[in-house]
C-alpha cells in the first residue's frame, strides 16, 4: 500500500507543477493583452506621382476602327439536355 500513496504524491507533485506553468502563461498573457502599450501605428504619406493622360486620339486610327466585337453565339435550335439529369442512363 505505501507504492500506491508514493505513486499519488508524486503525481499531485506534477500536476501541481502543471497548474503552476498554466497559471504564469494564463497571467502572462493577461498582461501582454490589458497591461502593454500598444505599438504606435505608422501612417505613410502620400507621394504624389506623374498626372497620367490618356491620348484617346490613338483609338481614332482606321486600324483600331477595322476591328470588331465578338462574333455572336448562334442560338439553340435543338432540344438541349435531358429532362431530369440526375436519372442514369
């Protein structure tokens, strides 16, 4: 019988010690989050850069003006699909 009572002090002894490593991460954290400065924010100023102009004089060349939209998708005619899909073959 005294195995058992030294086996169970021992093991009191290590969770104890858990409980211990537990509560000073708990606290710690605690502290880092409600009790810490926050770190200054950085706001970068703005640089303005060149004025950006278009020439839509470019889109006036007959080459451009040659150019067409897609070609239209000729419609349906058939029946498409199945009744139900999800029926098997």
């Amino acid at each position: 019988m005294a195995i058992t009572f030294i086996q169970q002090k021992k093991r009191q002894k290590y969770l104890l010690i858990i409980l211990v490593v537990l509560i000073a991460i708990s606290l710690l954290v605690v502290w880092q989050v409600f009790f810490t400065k926050p770190a200054p924010v950085y706001v970068p100023t703005v640089v303005e850069g060149p004025k950006v102009e278009i020439k839509f004089e470019v889109l006036e060349n007959p080459i451009f003006k040659k150019l067409t939209p897609f070609n239209p998708i000729p419609s349906f005619e058939e029946e498409t699909g199945r009744e139900n899909p999800f029926s098997p073959y």
